[in-house]
C-alpha cells in the first residue's frame, strides 16, 4: 500500500522512483522530484495529488 501511493506522489512531482535489490543486502528505493518551478505547476501537483488523500484505508 505504501508502494503505491508513493508511486503516485512521486509521479504527480514529475518524478522517478528507482528499485534496487540484492539477495541478502535487502531492498532500497529511491525518489527523486523536482522543486515546482512556477504557480502553474504547484497548481497541478496540488490538483494530482489531492485525490491521494483520502482516509479511505484508515493510513493517511
């Protein structure tokens, strides 16, 4: 679950999120975003990112 509304948050900043795992070292995942660079695009991150929260599983 937490995978998953990660993905959406990172792609909503126009993001990225790596997975990278070895046997017996575990798992590491990585998101990199970009800063908003103008109103315009705070205005859309907001717009793609308010549908995410929700408490509609009780975890946010």
């Amino acid at each position: 679950m937490g995978l998953f509304i990660g993905k959406h948050i990172v792609a909503a900043h126009r993001g990225s999120l790596d997975v990278t795992s070895e046997e017996g070292d575990g798992t590491v995942f990585t998101a990199r975003i970009q800063e908003a660079r103008s109103q315009a695009d705070k205005i859309v991150t907001e717009a793609l990112v308010a549908p995410l929260r929700t408490d509609t599983y009780g975890c946010l």
